[in-house]
C-alpha cells in the first residue's frame, strides 16, 4: 500500500512559543482499502454526534421559552464552531501523564531480577553448607560478608520493580491559564537560593544563576526570587544589585529571541552556529552587543571580588556612609531589600520577577540550624510578601537550563486529577563541565535515572536538595485532603479549615486575633507570632500583604527573621525543612511520603537545571562524605525510616528505598574487609571457598550472566550505558573504601556527642580549560589513603603469590588463577587510583603515596606472622600421611 507523506499546518500560536498544529486530512488509500474510521473531532461519526446535540439543545430551549415567541426566534441558536469544539475539547485534556515501560521490556527486567534473587539465594545457601576447614576464620568472615552484601543489593533492586515515565504538555496549561489577552491564572511560584561564602561560592555563578530565574518563561508577576545571604556579605548584596540593573537588558533580550539557556555565561560559552537557530536580522546585531554588555558585566562583579577580598578594621560601609550591619557575620540583624518588584528601589517594571535580599538575625546565643535554618526563613518571609502557592529551591551553582521548567512543573501541580495529592515535583540534577570519560561517575546517572525514575512508580522520588518544586502547604506540615488527621490540634485537620477559612478570607489580618481568638491562638502554636504569617497559611494568594503597605510588611519580615521567632513553634519540628541532621533532604521527603502525600519525578528532554559539580577525586571524596555522614545520622535519629511513621500511608517498597539510602554507608565495612581478603588468601595459600566446590562453580556464573542480562534490559528503558553503569560499579568500591567507611564513625560520633560538623562548602564554579586538566589531579585528604592502600596490599599480595607458586612448582598453581582473578577484581574496581598512579603520579601527594607503602607494608609482614584467619592443627595432617601416622 502506497503511504503518502502528509503535512501538518499551524492553526494557532499560544504564549511561550507553544504552537498548536493541525492535522491533515488523509487521503483515500490507492489500493481499495478503507481506512480504518478513528472516532476523533473530524470523523463523520463525531460530527452526526454534534447534530444530534444541538437538535436535542434547539427542542430543550423551545420548550422552556413563552410560546409567544416566534418559533424562528426560538431556533435561531449561533451555530457552535467546530474550532470552539477542538478549543473545549483540548482545555478538558490532562496536562500529564504516566506512561509505563512496555511490558516487552519490564516483564524480562522483573523475571530477571526474581532470577538474580533465586541464584542468590542458592550461592548463599552453597557458601553456608560448604564451610572451609583449614581457613575457617577466612571463611567465614567472607561469608558474613557476603551475606551484608546480598541484603544491600535487595535493599537496592526492590523498589525498582516499576519504572515508569511521564509526559507532560505546557501547550494545554498555557491555553487553559495563560491565554493570550487575559489575566493570566498560573499559580504563584516563590524561588528560594541559598548562598553562604562568597569566596567559595563566586558571584559571577550566584549571577548567572539569578538571571536565568530572572528570565524564566513564566508570567513575570507570578515569579518572586529570593536570596538568602547567610554570610551577610556586603559583596553579595553589591552582587544583587549589579545583578539587578543587568537584568533590565538581559530578560527582555532572552524573551524577544527565544534565548536557550538563560544563564548568559552558558549561552555564550556554547560552540554552535547561533544565527541557524534564529534567522530575525536584527538578532546578530544586538546579540554582539548583548555580548559585549555582559562581558563588562563580568568586568563589575570581579571589581566587586578584588575590593571586597581585604577586609578593613573598622568594616564595611556602605554608599552612605553608614556602616554594614553584617561586618560581624555571627552577631549582627535582619536586613531585608526589595530590589526589583512592588517596593522596589529602582521602581516596579512589569517584565521583570521580583527580586528580594534576605539575611535572617544572626546571635552566638541561638543554633541558627545552617540551611535549613536559612530555608525556613525564607518560607515565612516569601509568606508574607507573596505568599506563592509553590516554592522551587535551588543551589546557588544551578542554572535554569529549559526556560519552560516551571510550567513543566505547574503541568502536575495544577492538573484537576492529582494536584491535591503532589507534595513535590523533583527534577534531575545534571552538570557541566564533566569529565567526559565519567572516571569519578560524577553525573550520577544511576542514581538520577534508574533509581529514581522507578521510585516515581511507588509513590514518587525522594527529595534530592535542590531542583525540587514544592507545595507550600505541604511544608506547612499538612495532611493531603484524602488522608487521615495525625493531630487534632494541628492545622492540618480539614474540619478546622473548613469551619474557618472563608471568614478569615473576608477579615483582616490585623484584626485576626481579636475576631478570632481561639482560631489565633491554635495557629500561633504551630506557625508563631505573625499575624500576616498566621492569616498567609490559609489562603493561595497574597490577598493580605496587597492590602497592607510596603512599611508594615518589611516590619512583619524583619519580625519572622529573628533569632526567637522558631522558639516554642514547630518549625524545624513539623513544618518546613526538618532541623537536628546535616541530611535534611531525606527526612523532609521521607515525613511528607509518610503522611500520604506523593511525589513526583519530571525529566523533561531538555534538562531544567544544569550545575556544577565536583570535578577531581578529593572534592568528590569529600562531596560524599558530607551526604553519607548525614544519611547515618539518620539512621540513628529518631525520625529512621526503620522504626519511624509506621501506621501512616507510606507504602512497604518506599520505606525500602528510605532504609537503602540511610544505611548505605554501613556497606563500606564488609567492602574494606572484602577487599582486602584476596591479599589475605595469596600471602596464606588459603582460599575462601573449597578447593573443589562444583556448585560455587555454578552459581557464581549465572549470578554475573543474571547480573550482566539485567544491565542490558536496564540500558533500553533508562538510556544508561553499560559504560556509565561500570562506572557506578568502581565509585562505588571507591566511595565505600573512603568516604562512606569515614562517614559511618564521623556519623556514629555526630549522634553521640550531639555536636554537628561545620562541612566548609566547596567551591564552585563553572569547568573552563584549566580545570579540565585536573581530573586525574589528587589533592591532599586522609580519605586518599585507604583506597591506595588497598591497591598497594593487592599488588604486593599479587607479586608474592606468583612468586610462592614458581618456587613451589605446578601443583601450587591449582588455585592461583582464582586467587588472582579475586586481587584484580578488586584492582579493577580501584581503576581511577591506579589510573593516577600510573599515568598522574607527580600529581599524587607524597604523604599519601608513603603512608600507603607502610600501611601496606605493615599489614603484610603483621599477616605473615599472625596469620589469624588459618586454623592451626596441633600434630600431623592425617588427609597427608593417613594410617602411617
């Protein structure tokens, strides 16, 4: 049959660039066979639909008229435009949806994985019943081992039993809340970045990264940015208002050309042809002077960085004359600035988010709780101010990278079917500048788009950090409108909003507690003393901060950002980031799953935030060393997911994955023990297994053959690649041996002693061809020496064990090939050491090469002369001299 190509016509254009195209009309086949009949706008069966509905509207409206009417006048109905139909038909539509894995795809996956578990199960239950007599301390510590490991890996495969995908369609949401000519209804969205250190964190990045939010492609008076200046830094605040005035150029720039991406140091930075994406003659002219502006932007912020490097005696002062109130960083108040927007120094321009300066009260007295500290003042100012129905936080090093992320994110939390169940929309984090080789596996992949995207299947991902929309009330600590109340007394209960939202909708807030006592005093236990706080907690909108003057809101803010505001509240308790852990991330997420909210994972295919990362092994070492500290930290809280919210509505395989990412770092354990039996078996001539052991000989193969086939079906719904995967595979080890076995004891100290470890921030910035050079660099940390001890011990045992066998001849060479395969396995999985050992080696600290030569050295002439793990047999061996002895 003959298939003739087909064109498809634009019919409109929406807001955002989104176009709606139309349909053609298909033509009769050649070959006489009929077209299947498609029951859609255009079929003759839908049409005879509308006829019969509008004869059926024409009778209903006659009947109903005064029979004085004429008849002509009654029948006279405008006919309904089959435009106007497609226009309802489309505003009706989900603006999401969940598509699953095909099941020709996760069908094997899941078989696969029963197979993995199966043969598991056999290997483990073969090494129990098979014991090693002459090694039976090695063998079993092998076993233990390796029984950690076969519940690490169930912990790790469960939840990943129903990956799904989603589509979203921002064309349907601006149609039915952006449309051109009208007032836009999008939802409100407050945007919270968090900045500490200007000298770690550079001001060309916080720069970049707030005029990509500046720029976004969202209604300008919806969007509301707020910074938080934890360091109250003169330097930031000058960086603001630089900021702030090259923004006036840089928004409508981006906005009348369709700019991709909106941070301008990665947009210039970009290698492509820029005039084949954009044809408009005047763009290259006022591109280069785009250019050139920014360029002397830059110019500004690094003047700003040379002369605020050196601090003066007697501080800072600003324009006027006055001093900085922030020159004492640890004891100093809350400043507040509104630099663009209502109230804005530089007046109010409609084009452009409002842009606010935040530094909350600092005082040696109070625990300020870092980040989540700063978070939470931040949720109650933007409260107050705006009062956004949802709140996106970002890293200060990312960038908005797909302009169209917000309505990506609004696709879900405004579509009719599921808004009131989301708790939050979680986005990928993806990174610049990386090592295209992956040696540090640095982009995650893994973990982003397997792990991840599975969870989404359950009842949604955990939340990462950063990239993350949230809804407000769901920080607030409520219950979803479907759940069950946790607390009579809490806000939450729905019967209480019901009783009393529309009458504190129609009252003012300065009034609220002399109308409402009770009502006041019940919120004030929860939420604190702010009135326009308390009355902001009930409503979607910012209806009472637009009825009260710019003075009483700054007073009200500066009010919430004081040091004693949190006491005797819930906040850092129940409501907003949960305070008491350096790894906030999960507990916020694990406590909003726990009450029956979900979440969900958005991987749009243009990325929506791009950062940087960590790009040489000592950064990345340190990087995780600060998550897996806080993961144990949890796990020893009360909030673990082990114990903590049973009864509740979260879901048996989500509290799985919650238990897998809190108690991963125990894992390194049994790994640095592992990894240093193969040394142990070539220095002893002993072994871990039999030396004749069929079935070990059975199972192992079908395990990696399982292992293997289920990496290749992942590799086909996730787009990971078995290269990306091996990756994973030897950070892993890496990680384990390092970073993840200092966490555990920094993390079992931490729970103790109660006294939290101040992680410097590192520093960040975007890769240029300098940085690229230092990714096999090494630089100076403890957690180096333990990785490069373990290859050194390997090495050596290596050497040793062929020497031992060419002496002895060819029956000591029975079990030494798999002696050797079990050494090089592990040196395999050390690769990026060995790398820089061999290819890097005037990079390597001298301090770490040496301690690992001794430690090394030590642990092998300590083994040569403990040998503890061999069992030492009193007499001769019977098996060697029999009935002769």
């Amino acid at each position: 049959m003959q298939i003739h190509p087909l064109s498809w016509t634009i019919k409109s254009v929406l807001p955002g660039g989104f176009r709606i195209f139309q349909p053609p009309v298909q033509a009769r086949p050649k070959d006489g066979y009929e077209t299947p009949r498609v029951s859609s706008l255009r079929s003759s069966t839908w049409r005879e639909r509308v006829s019969q509905w509008k004869l059926a509207r024409e009778k209903v409206l006659c009947g109903s008229r005064n029979q004085s009417h004429d008849a002509k006048e009654c029948c006279a109905l405008k006919e309904v435009k089959f435009g106007e139909l497609e226009m309802d038909n489309e505003l009706r539509q989900p603006l999401s949806r969940k598509l699953k894995i095909p099941s020709s795809i996760i069908n094997p996956y899941r078989v696969l994985i029963l197979l993995r578990l199966v043969i598991l199960i056999f290997y483990v239950q073969d090494r129990l019943l098979n014991p090693v007599k002459k090694a039976y301390g090695l063998w079993l510590t092998s076993v233990i081992c390796e029984i950690w490991f076969a519940l690490s890996w169930v912990l790790e495969h469960l939840p990943r039993w129903c990956p799904v995908d989603r589509e979203t369609w921002p064309e349907r949401l601006c149609l039915r809340y952006n449309s051109l000519g009208k007032e836009s209804h999008l939802a409100c969205i407050d945007i919270f970045v968090c900045t500490v250190d200007p000298v770690k964190e550079p001001p060309i990045v916080i720069a970049n990264t707030l005029l990509s939010i500046l720029s976004v492609d969202y209604p300008a008076e919806k969007v509301a940015c707020y910074v938080s200046d934890d360091g109250a830094s003169l330097s930031t605040h000058q960086t603001l208002l630089e900021t702030s005035e090259f923004a006036r150029k840089w928004v409508p720039f981006c906005k009348k050309y369709s700019i991709e991406p909106r941070s301008p140091e990665c947009y210039f930075s970009q290698k492509v042809d820029y005039l084949e994406c954009n044809s408009v003659p005047s763009f290259a002219k006022e591109r280069r002077a785009m250019k050139r502006q920014y360029e002397e932007f830059k110019v500004h912020i690094n003047d700003l960085v040379a002369q605020f490097k050196n601090v003066p005696s007697d501080g800072w002062t600003m324009k006027d004359g006055t001093p900085w109130p922030g020159n004492n960083t640890e004891n100093h108040p809350a400043m507040i600035q509104v630099l663009m927007g209502p109230g804005g120094q530089n007046g109010y321009d409609k084009e452009l988010p409002q842009l606010v300066y935040v530094s909350r009260e600092k005082c040696p007295a109070f625990q300020h709780n870092r980040k989540a500290g700063a978070l939470n003042a931040l949720v109650r100012v933007s409260a107050i101010l705006t009062n956004g129905a949802y709140i996106l936080n970002l890293d200060c090093n990312h960038y908005i990278n797909n302009s169209k992320a917000l309505l990506e994110a609004m696709c879900f939390m405004m579509d009719h079917d599921a808004r009131e169940k989301i708790c939050y929309v979680q986005f990928p984090q993806r990174f610049d500048g990386l090592d295209a080789k992956g040696r540090y596996s640095s982009p995650n992949t893994v973990f982003y788009d397997i792990s991840l995207k599975c969870l989404d299947g359950i009842q949604g991902p955990m939340y990462i950090g950063t990239g993350c929309v949230f809804n407000r009330k769901a920080l607030y600590g409520w219950d979803p409108p479907f759940g069950r109340i946790r607390r009579k007394e809490h806000p939450s209960n729905c019967a209480y909003l019901e009783e009393h939202k529309s009458l504190l909708n129609t009252t003012e807030p300065t009034s609220l507690e002399r109308e409402f006592p009770a009502t006041f005093q019940s919120l004030e236990k929860f939420f604190g003393q702010s009135t326009f706080l308390l009355a902001s907690t009930l409503v979607k909108d910012n209806r009472y901060s637009r009825s009260a003057s710019c003075d009483e809101l700054l007073k009200q803010a500066i009010h919430v950002l004081s040091c004693d505001y949190e006491e005797n509240t819930a906040w850092g308790r129940e409501i907003g980031w949960i305070y008491g852990t350096s790894m906030m991330d999960i507990i916020v997420g694990f406590r909003m799953h726990a009450r029956g909210w979900r979440s969900i994972y958005c991987m749009p295919s243009v990325p929506a935030f791009r950062g940087s990362a960590p790009i040489n092994l000592s950064d990345r070492l340190h990087q995780l060393l600060c998550w897996a500290t806080g993961s144990v930290e949890v796990l020893l809280s009360r909030q673990s997911p082990i114990w903590y919210g049973y009864g509740g509505k979260l879901k048996l395989l989500q509290r799985i994955a919650y238990i897998n990412a809190t108690i991963y770092p125990l894992t390194s354990i049994p790994l640095v023990i592992y990894c240093t039996l193969p040394a142990v078996c070539l220095l002893t001539g002993k072994f871990i297994t039999p030396v004749v052991s069929y079935a070990t000989s059975i199972w192992l193969p079908l395990f990696i053959g399982a292992t293997l086939a289920t990496r290749a079906v992942e590799v086909k719904w996730s787009g990971v690649s078995l290269r990306e995967w091996w990756r994973h595979q030897q950070f892993w080890v890496v990680a384990g041996v390092s970073s993840h076995f200092f966490a555990f004891f920094q993390g079992l100290l931490i729970s103790i002693t109660k006294k939290y470890s101040n992680s410097a921030t590192r520093a960040k910035n975007f890769p240029d061809n300098a940085a690229r050079l230092e990714f096999l660099a090494f630089k100076w940390t403890p957690l180096l020496i333990m990785p490069a001890t373990l290859i050194f011990i390997n090495l050596l045992a290596m050497v040793a064990g062929v020497s031992v066998a060419l002496k002895n001849g060819y029956l000591s060479w029975e079990t030494l090939f798999s002696k050797l395969f079990f050494s090089s396995f592990i040196v395999m999985h050390l690769y990026p050491f060995l790398e820089g050992l061999l290819v890097c080696k005037n990079h390597i600290p001298t301090a770490i090469t040496i301690w690992s030569l001794i430690l090394a050295s030590l642990f092998s002439l300590l083994w040569l002369r403990a040998n503890p793990f061999v069992t030492v047999y009193q007499g001769p061996d019977q098996e060697h001299c029999g009935i002769n002895c």
